[in-house]
C-alpha cells in the first residue's frame, strides 16, 4: 500500500513539475514570439517556426497564442494531416492564412507543404512540427562548418525534402525554433516593408485584360499565370466587379472547389462596396454567394460548378475559372469549345491536382482552338514582400525554380549526335542527395517533359529504395535524358492469390497487380518488373533517338538484374503510343476512362525479357487485341484513330488474307457495282491488311486513314462521320470510300500481300 501511495505522488509531482515548466516556458515565450513575429509583420514577410515537442505542448502553444491576442487562423490539423494521402491539395488553392500549423511529425507531405506555403501571408508564421532526431540533425547543420551534411545523419529516409528545407533555412532572419525546453529568435530587425504601390502595377494591368476579354473582341481567351501571391485571384474578383457595375452583364465564375474562389469573392465584394453608392445587396455570409450576386443595374454574377457547367452550357458574358491547373484537361478543352469569352487563372508550379497538364498539354490544345489566345505572367509577390525569404527556401527545396538549360556538345552539332558518346549512368541516392546540379538537372528535366510531375516524386527520387534513377549525359556531364525505374512484383504465392480474389491491393506495384486484375493472370505477380515511371530527354535534342537509346540500356539493365518485364504506364496520346510500339513495347491495356491530367486514356505497355514473360506476353496481347475490338465500340468509342492505325501496323496480325473473290467484289464496290453493305467485313480486312505490311506514312496524302477507321473499323454513325469530316451528305461519303478503297487495293496489288 505504501510503495502504491508513493508511486502515485512521484508520479503526481513529476505530472506537476512538467506543468510547471511548461508554464514557464510559454510566459517567456509567447511575448518573444510576439515581438518576433511583429517585425515580420513590419516587412511584411513570412516565418517559418521549427516546433519540436510533446503533443500536449503543442497543444497548450496554439491555445495561449489565441489567448494572447495573435490573430491565428489556425488551419486544423485533421485537414493538414500528411497521413491522409488522399486529401485534394486544390481545395487548398485560392486560400489565405495568417499563421498554419503544418504536422510532420509523422511524414513530410511535399505536395501538401508547397500548396499550404503559397497560402500564408505576409507576417504570418508557418509552424512546422518535427520529429525530435529531424530538429537535432537541424543543430547539427547550424553548428557544423561550411554547412556540410553531419556524419551522424540519422538513419529515417523519408525526410529528404524536408531536410533540404531545413539547410536551406540555416541562417535565415525568418527562421526560429522552438524545442522541448528552449526556443530560438533571431534578434535582427527586418528591413521595414515600404507601400509604394509599385507591386499593384502588374496586377491593375492584369485587371484591364480581363474586362477586355468580356468587352473586346470575342474569341481571345486570356491566360493568366502567376506563382502563389502575386495577386491573380483578387485580380480576377476585382475586374468582375468593375464590369458587373460598368453595364449589364452575366459573369460565371469556377474552380475545382468552391472554396478555391474565397480570394476571388472578398475582393469582388470589397470593390462594390466601394464603389457602389448601397451595399445591401452584399453579406459576409460566404455561403451565400453560391447563390449568385445581383446588382440593381440587373448585373449578376454566380458560381457554377464544373460538372454543372459542362452539362447545361450556360449563356454568360464571361467564364472565369480560377486555379486551372486542378480541372482535368480535357474538361478545360470542352469548355473552351462550349464558351467564347474565358479567362484561365492558374498557378505556375506543379502542385495542383493536375500537375502540369495545363501548361505542357492544354496550352498547346487552346491555341490551336483559339489561335487569338492571350498570356500573362505575374510575377511580383502581393500576398508578402519581395524579401520574402520563405518563399526562397520553399523553391530551392522542392526544385520549383530550377531552369532548363541549353546543351552543348563537342565537336558535334545537336542535330547530329552520336549516342555512342553518351554515358548512361545508375544514380545512387547519396549522389542526389549531395550533388545538387545534378539533382536539379535531372528533376527539371523531368518538370519540363512531364504534367503529372510534382514535388513528391522529388521525395521518391531521394528516398524511395525500390525507385531506381537513370541518365543519359553527354561529355561535358550534361544530363539529356533520363527515366526512373520502380522495381515491382517478386509476389509470393498467397499474396498473388490476394490479389486475385480483391482481398489486397498494393501501393506501387502497378503493373504486376494490373496483370492479375485486368488480365486475370493470377501467377503474373511471381515476375520480377522494371516500370518505366518518367522517360524524357531535353526538349532541344528530340527525334534523335536518344529515348531509343535510353531504353536499350535499360533492357540490359533489366537484364543484368534478371527482371522478367520491363513496361511502362502512360497517357496514350498518338506519338506516345507510336514511340512505345516502334520501341518493341506491347500495349495489353487501355484504362476505361481518360486520365484527368492529359485527357487521354491511360495505357500500359509490356516487353517480355524472360522465355516464360514472352509466352505470357503473347497471350495477352492475343487477349488484348479480342478485347480492343469488343470495348472499341463502347467505353474505348473516342480511343484516337491514330493509335488505332499504330496499333494495326507495329502490334497486331492481320485479319484473314483476302481471296481472288474478294478483291474482286471490292473492284465492284469501287466502280458503283456494290453497296457498301455488301463488302464492309472485306473493307475492314483490306485495312488491316494494308496498315500492317505497308509503310502507312508515304501513303497518308493520299489516304485518310481516320476517315476509314472511323467508318470501318469502330464503325460510327453515319450523322456523326459526315458532322466530324465536313461531308454535305451520305453520298459523299460512299463516293470517298470508294476513292480510298480504289487506292488500298493499287497498293495491295504491288506490294503481293
């Protein structure tokens, strides 16, 4: 009883002590955090606070900064929580915060932190919680000479990103700590931010453009493109208000979330209230503005959801969609067709929902559908000062200010490269991790030539065992390809069994797992797979067939490694598939949607390395080919005739041979003697025949092969063939088939096939 008595008041006391010294330290420390935190309000820049302590500290810290007067937006951590990776960076965009705190004490969430960090404005203050060895490895790095990486690094890999924040705010006025028992402000004034009204000049010329697009000519879209903070968003509701007071008009505004349009709706409404002579018309009530807002002029402007958009196509004067880059392409693509007066409002780095799809895929599509299109950049900072050294440190760790550079080579012109010259290497993680030129080459490389690119893969690359990083460079160690592997499969027995049965799935482990599911290949998951994650090569250096020689050495390397399939998973546009196929790759699936980033059909592709693999390899394409034709009339209906021909010349057997008969009933149908009725199986034969033996490229002036694969193979409507090709009527379209046709059987009969 007496040792039970004494341990329940050790334990009382030691309950007490901690409060107590927590007490102490929060009286000290709120008031420094105070004074530190108003001369950032003074220069207008951000913090970054580096928190390392019990829950209950933390706890107790955000609870007396409410109390002591701080205006704390606090965003909750269950919002924040990087263990929930599905959680939609873009209901983040077009937010504001005056202070966050940002939970890595478990994981560092790379895309999370690059969206929550362009949120924060000028004199708040970010407060990053880390795990105690991350913070300790911190000290390490200020106390150490030269800012060289500490020996006694710990042995958790999956901060990399993190850590790279943190060398890169060594030193920083904007950089404090605040650990268990101590805490550590940077004493040094911050230079006094001064208002000129310079940095608003950018933006009231951004204002202009958009009420030019509602009153200007039609047809002129307007790209609008800034990083975090440069005021796009307050553009956007600045220049509605002055066009909904000017005169009549309807405006639609949308986002990915409504939530995105926050920034958009305050300074809309700010601007009416100042300028109109009543303001009963507006409310704080966010929620209302749903709704729509109506003027007295009869002016109203309302939101619309995408969806909602896409499926009534309403009449406006103006369509603004706010934060782009997080509406799928192909959504963007039939809004633009649906409306003649848009504004796109996007952000520059990639870490919307849709990465860099909107640059690299939509941009392309929206100039060749409005060739008039505008673009603006805005690039001075709004949201906080130009000093701000947050901003700084956020792009120097996550890479999002890393530029392309032109390469150049010895004694040899880039239209002529001898890829005998280039070395291919194997990076090991150490070397990413402390040759930073490279690094940035590499990930800036695969930034420019990919959309789904973003932050994390950056994480993988550093830290991610199974992720495998491989370059091309050339003599003066320029880097100008390179692909990364994820190795997959080696499953045991249950675990394929799982798999097949829907009790388990994998994260990572694509295509092995695709193989059991879709393909009902249960074994499949015994094979050991090279998944061809990224593949690119410098934008400058393209069709030398410095991709074909990336992939040889990868077969080697796959082989060395006695890896059974090497493949890769894609966004099936034309010359992607095309590259794949020339390449001696497999195409065995098509996803039954579109991809959201690319608004093409997702693909995988496959190459047998082992006997065995290559067994399993034909029978599925065997399976493949059945299906294709099956689903090429329903759920695969807008597959692009490109990839059909490309399929029928690099992958597929021709159909039956056709006979003497046949020919000659096709002669008939070509001289009237025919309906089309009566040879449109022998049609599809002739095509198939023709795409596989010939060299299709010389022959498409004189033969439109989407014309016959529509008609023939996928078999579309006639309405829907003479609306897409321009025909006045049906009988058009015989007399140009039978032309067409006319021309595959010349060819067939001098090539014997």
């Amino acid at each position: 009883m007496l040792e039970r008595s004494l341990g329940i008041v050790y334990t009382l006391h030691l309950k007490l002590t901690i409060l107590y010294n927590t007490i102490i330290m929060l009286t000290s420390l709120i008031p420094a955090l105070k004074n530190w935190q108003d001369s950032l309000k003074t220069a207008y820049v951000r913090g970054l606070v580096l928190v390392s302590c019990s829950n209950s500290k933390v706890q107790l810290l955000k609870k007396n900064l409410n109390v002591s007067g701080i205006d704390f937006k606090e965003v909750p951590l269950s919002t924040l929580d990087s263990q929930k990776s599905s959680h939609p960076v873009s209901q983040l965009l077009g937010r504001e915060f005056e202070n966050i705190f940002f939970d890595a004490r478990v994981t560092f969430d790379t895309n999370l932190f690059g969206a929550i960090s362009g949120t924060l404005v000028g004199g708040g203050c970010l407060f990053l919680c880390l795990p105690e060895d991350i913070l300790n490895e911190y000290f390490c790095f200020i106390n150490q000479k030269n800012n060289q990486t500490p020996q006694n690094q710990t042995k958790n890999n999956n901060y990399q990103v993190l850590r790279r924040l943190l060398q890169q705010g060594m030193g920083k006025y904007c950089t404090a700590i605040i650990s268990e028992d101590n805490y550590l402000f940077k004493s040094t004034r911050f230079t006094k931010f001064v208002d000129s009204g310079q940095q608003y000049q950018e933006q009231n010329q951004v204002i202009e453009k958009i009420q030019r697009v509602a009153t200007g000519h039609a047809n002129r879209p307007l790209v609008i493109s800034a990083d975090r903070g440069r005021g796009k968003s307050a553009a956007a509701g600045i220049a509605a208000a002055r066009l909904l007071i000017k005169k009549t008009y309807s405006i639609i505004v949308t986002a990915p979330n409504f939530e995105n349009l926050n920034t958009v709706f305050e300074h809309l409404i700010l601007t009416l209230k100042h300028q109109c002579d009543s303001s009963d018309y507006f409310t704080s009530d966010r929620s209302s503005f749903k709704r729509g807002i109506q003027l007295e002029n009869g002016s109203e402007l309302k939101f619309v959801p995408v969806d909602v958009l896409i499926a009534t196509k309403p009449e406006t004067n103006l369509l603004i969609i706010d934060e782009a880059a997080a509406i799928p392409v192909h959504i963007l693509e039939k809004l633009t067709r649906q409306h003649n007066r848009v504004v796109f409002s996007t952000t520059t780095h990639g870490y919307e929902g849709n990465g860099k799809g909107f640059n690299i895929r939509f941009k392309q599509k929206l100039v060749k559908l409005k060739p008039q299109t505008r673009f603006v950049q805005m690039t001075n900072p709004i949201r906080w000062s130009v000093n701000d050294e947050l901003e700084k440190m956020s792009f120097e760790a996550l890479l999002l200010n890393a530029q392309l550079h032109p390469v150049t080579f010895k004694h040899t012109s880039k239209k002529c490269i001898d890829n005998k010259q280039l070395k291919f290497v194997v990076h090991k993680k150490a070397e990413l991790s402390f040759n930073d030129t490279l690094l940035k080459q590499i990930f800036t490389l695969l930034t420019h030539a990919h959309y789904q690119t973003r932050p994390a893969d950056l994480e993988q690359m550093l830290s991610n065992t199974n992720l495998t990083v491989c370059s091309l460079s050339n003599t003066n160690n320029q880097v100008v390809a390179v692909a990364l592997i994820n190795q997959e499969g080696s499953f045991p027995p249950k675990l394929c069994q799982k798999i097949y049965n829907g009790e388990q799935r994998l994260k990572g482990d694509l295509l092995a797992q695709s193989l059991i599911i879709h393909h009902g290949q249960e074994n499949a998951g015994k094979y050991k797979y090279f998944r061809i994650m990224r593949i690119a090569v410098h934008p400058h250096l393209q069709s030398n067939s410095i991709g074909c020689s990336l992939l040889q050495h990868l077969d080697e390397l796959a082989t060395a490694r006695a890896v059974d399939f090497i493949g890769a998973s894609f966004a099936a546009d034309s010359q992607v598939t095309k590259f794949w196929l020339k390449s001696k790759y497999s195409v065995i699936r098509f996803g039954g949607s579109k991809d959201s980033s690319s608004g093409y059909y997702s693909s995988e592709a496959i190459k047998g390395l082992t006997p065995s693999a290559q067994l399993l390899q034909n029978h599925l394409i065997s399976r493949f080919h059945e299906s294709l034709f099956h689903k090429i009339h329903g759920e695969l209906s807008e597959l692009s005739c490109d990839i059909i021909k490309h399929l029928l010349h690099y992958q597929f057997q021709p159909l039956e041979k056709l006979s003497d008969n046949d020919i000659s009933e096709l002669n008939l149908f070509c001289n009237g003697k025919r309906g089309y009725s009566s040879i449109d199986w022998l049609l599809k034969r002739l095509l198939s025949q023709h795409l596989y033996h010939e060299d299709i490229y010389n022959l498409s002036s004189k033969v439109n092969y989407s014309f016959l694969i529509d008609f023939s193979i996928k078999q579309r409507p006639m309405k829907e063939i003479v609306r897409t090709y321009n025909f006045i009527g049906s009988k058009l379209v015989i007399t140009k088939l039978r032309e067409f046709t006319k021309v595959l059987l010349t060819d067939s009969n001098s090539s014997g096939y």
